[in-house]
C-alpha cells in the first residue's frame, strides 16, 4: 500500500478523527434540539438536519466506521462482535438516508363524505403553463432571515423577485381595466365605521375600522362588523327584499342601474332607515344608520367596475403551527418592464395555494404556486369525524375519524370503515394515517387532518439497531468468557506464589 493511501487511512480509523465527528455531531444535535423547541421543526430541518454539512458529518461518520472495520483486515473470528456493531451502524445510516430521499412525509385534509388520494408535502413548487408548454418547478421553502435569491425564467419572461416564509394576505379592490368581463368586474364600496358619543358628557370607546364590500364575491357582499351586518346588492344580484329579523342591526346598500346608491338600515328593534346618494357625490357621504351604539358609517370610495387584488405582508406569527403559508412576488418582462414602460407593471402576489394569469408583452402565462402533491394508488374516505371535549370546557380530550380504503374495483373497491385516533393509526400498502388535527367548523367539526408517512428505509434502520444492540452483547459476553476462563486457570494451576520477606531485627 502507498504511504500516502496508509497516511489517508491511518488519519480515518484514528482515535482522534472518530472524537472529532462524534463532538461535531453531538453539538451540532445540541443546537438543531434547541433550534426546533424554541422556533419549529421546518427552520431546524432548513439549517441542520437538511442542510449540507449535517449530511457531510453523517458521512466522514461512516467513512470512519468503515474504516475501522477494515483496519482489522484480515478479520478473524475473535473480531465477530466488533464487525457486527460496526455493520449495525452502517445499517442504521443507510437506512435513515433511504427514507430521506424515498419516504414521505405529508397530509391530506378531508371533509365529511369526501375521498382523496393526493398528499401533500411540506414542500412548494411553482406550475407555469403557456400554450402547449408546461412546467413543473420545485421552490425550497426558507425560513425567516434567509437569504433570498431571485430566480427569473426566461423562456416564460417571469422573475420570482421576493419570497416571505409566513405571509398574511391583504385583500383591496382596483379598477377593472377595460377587457375584463362584466362577470369578474363588479361595483366595491369602501366604508369606515366609527363609533362617537351620542351625547355630551357620554363616554364610549372610539373605534374606527374600514371595511370593503364587493359585490363580486358572496363572503365580500355580506360582512360582519361587530355586531352588525353590511349587505351589497346589484341589480343582477338582489338581496331579499325584506332584511333578515335577526335580531342584530344591518344596512343594505345597492348599486342602481343608473349609478345611483341607495342604503336601507335596520336596528336591533327593527326600525328601518332609507336613503338614496345620486351619482358623483356619494364619496365622502356620512351616515348615520340610527343604531343603539352611536355608529357612524363614511363612504371612502367606490368603484362602479371593481377586481380584487390580494398583497401579502410579513406575518406576525413567523414560528410554529400557526404560524401562515408562504408567499411569493412575480414580476412580468424582462427586469420588471412591460409595454406600457412602467417598471413592475406586471406582477402579482401568490400565497402557497394561489393560481392567476400574468399578461405581459403580448404574452399570457398560467401561474400557480401550490404544495407538492403525492398521488396514492389508493383513496382513503372520511364517513365521520368525532370529538370528545373535557367536561365544562371546550378543549378537547379525544378525537377520531371513520374511514374507509378505497381502491380500483378489481382490487377490492371500498372497504370496511375503520377509525384512526391518536394512538391508532391506519397502515396501507406501506404508508401509514395518522390522526393530527382537525378544524372547527359549525355546529360541528367537519374537517380533519391526517398526517401521512411512508419510511421505506424502517426495516434497516431495525435491522441495524438489532445489530448494533447483538454486537454489544457478544462483546461483553466474550470478555465475560474470557474473564471467567482464565480464572478457572488460575485456580487449576494452583495460587500464585506470594513472596516473602525475611527481617533482621537486631537486638
């Protein structure tokens, strides 16, 4: 063997390089532990567990493993226990490096009575189509504080310029431009509640929120603030002539064929209120609805033809659970200019979910920015969710879903319902459900959240704990042995002779 390969190898199965990777390793865990209990599993994974290095660390690991091992060359039977322990560990490496680059790790939410076969992964990716040319494109997700790099695509004139890790959207309403169809484009009204003292001297709150009403939209025609209820109606879509009796004040406005703007207010105690603002002077009109706490409502603005546009800011929630989806910033044409010569023009905010169309230079391209999704060969069915809560609260204390496997006829079809609950999983063809969450819906919760995992590297990473644990036993077994042997040899050959020592003692 060269010095140099002897040199390499020497350096590799040395004490001191197995005391570094162990050190490196034990820190670098220390600090990925206390990363993910004081922000969340995603941002440790981003900075140690996926990152570079860890897997270079779990390598020179092996690497000095092996190394090891093959210093005993030529191996002997004495060397059995050794090699076992040795393999277990390479076993268990290679199993867990398996299951990252096979496994998977998602969910699936389901609704009372629905099917699905798509997992999704905690992984975005972005979808562009144009004409016939379509292309899926993976976006690793980073955390808060991590450089971002734009990335531009040129064949489809686009440029990813921002990237927000936890977004909260931010729902206005623009101008229609003038190719936009009348089903899209609908009147908006921008409102502002505020709440004065009805007399001198009375203290109440002051409170001033802003509100939109679209009429493009049903969750934007109707909306709650406070106790109260702010209707929009068009000609084309009429609330019911009379306001429902529910006990709570409300105010309906609607949009004329003729621009004007009529309202009908209703208190608590069911006493109406109409008005009609004519065309060109209903910005800045105050109206006062007659309610019991005062409210006075200004209109900010109107749009006869209205179209939504969502923004996204930084969220305040940016670790843990609750914290929201990603959000990305695209631009059209080459650094930002469209044909109009304005630059950024042409751009729109996606939140993880979103799909829009970004016209720009006489082009037309199909974005979507969704999770990753796994397809099943098979469906999972949700019959019915339950829900257990601690007496005299509303916490809950159990919860579980009544399921079903569904799968192609010739297979089966579907099968019996069975429940999954916390500590009861589902396990099919290798990829297990568990039951993680679910979202409260009225008058009871409907929808739940299954977490999917699929470990295809599990049986090695058994298999190597098994070996690891046999290894160290006949280890110390053969050391028992051996102890024991001698021993006994000693006591067949007689004790050992003890010396003696002869004093003088003068007298």
């Amino acid at each position: 063997m060269p010095t140099l390969l002897k040199k390499y190898f020497s350096f590799m199965w040395s004490l001191k390089f197995a005391i570094f990777v162990l050190l490196s390793l034990t820190s670098t865990l220390i600090v990925a532990t206390v990363m993910e209990s004081q922000y969340d599993t995603p941002t440790a994974q981003y900075w140690v567990y996926h990152s570079a290095w860890f897997y270079l660390l779990l390598t020179l690991l092996g690497v000095n493993i092996l190394s090891v091992a093959l210093s005993r060359l030529p191996w002997k039977k004495r060397h059995t226990p050794f090699l076992i322990a040795h393999l277990g560990i390479l076993t268990l490496l290679a199993g867990s490096y398996f299951t990252d680059q096979k496994g998977l790790d998602g969910s699936i939410r389901l609704t009372e009575g629905d099917t699905s076969n798509t997992v999704e992964v905690n992984s975005p990716q972005l979808m562009l189509s144009e004409g016939n040319k379509v292309r899926s494109i993976p976006m690793e997700w980073l955390p808060p504080n991590a450089e971002f790099k734009p990335r531009t695509f040129e064949e489809y004139g686009l440029k990813i310029d921002r990237f927000l890790s936890h977004a909260d959207a931010e729902v206005s309403f623009v101008p229609a431009n003038a190719d936009v169809d009348a089903a899209s484009a609908q009147p908006a009204i921008q409102l502002k509640l505020a709440a004065q003292p009805k007399n001198a001297g009375q203290t109440v709150m002051r409170i001033s929120q802003e509100y939109w009403l679209w009429a493009g939209d049903p969750a934007w025609r109707s909306i709650q603030a406070g106790p109260a209820r702010l209707n929009l109606e068009t000609e084309l879509m009429p609330f019911p002539k009379q306001l429902e009796k529910a006990g709570s004040p409300q105010i309906k406005f609607k949009f004329e064929s003729n621009g004007d703007l009529t309202y009908v207010s209703e208190t608590s105690e069911g006493k109406t209120l109409q008005g009609r603002l004519k065309k060109g002077q209903i910005v800045g009109q105050v109206i006062n609805p007659g309610w019991r706490m005062a409210v006075k409502l200004t209109i900010e603005s109107v749009l006869p033809r209205a179209v939504s546009s969502v923004n996204y800011k930084p969220s305040k929630i940016q670790y843990g659970n609750n914290a929201p989806q990603s959000a990305i910033h695209i631009i059209a044409g080459q650094n930002g200019m469209t044909t109009s010569g304005k630059p950024g023009s042409a751009e729109i905010w996606l939140g993880l979910g979103d799909r829009a169309s970004l016209s720009s230079q006489g082009r037309t391209v199909s974005i979507g920015y969704f999770p990753k999704r796994i397809v099943l060969p098979f469906g999972i069915k949700l019959h019915r969710f339950d829900i257990n809560h601690y007496e005299g609260t509303n916490n809950p204390s159990e919860f579980s879903s009544k399921v079903s496997v569904v799968q192609a006829p010739e297979k089966g079809g579907e099968g019996k319902p069975v429940t999954i609950s916390m500590n009861e999983p589902l396990t099919q063809n290798g990829v297990t459900f568990y039951q993680a969450s679910y979202e409260d819906g009225q008058p009871r919760p409907v929808v739940s959240i299954f977490s999917i995992n699929r470990d295809p590297g599990r049986w090695m990473k058994y298999l190597g704990s098994f070996l690891i644990v046999l290894g160290t036993l006949l280890l110390f077994g053969d050391k028992y042995v051996k102890g024991r042997s001698a021993r006994k040899k000693a006591i067949v050959n007689g004790a050992p002779k003890v010396p003696t020592f002869q004093h003088e003692v003068q007298l």
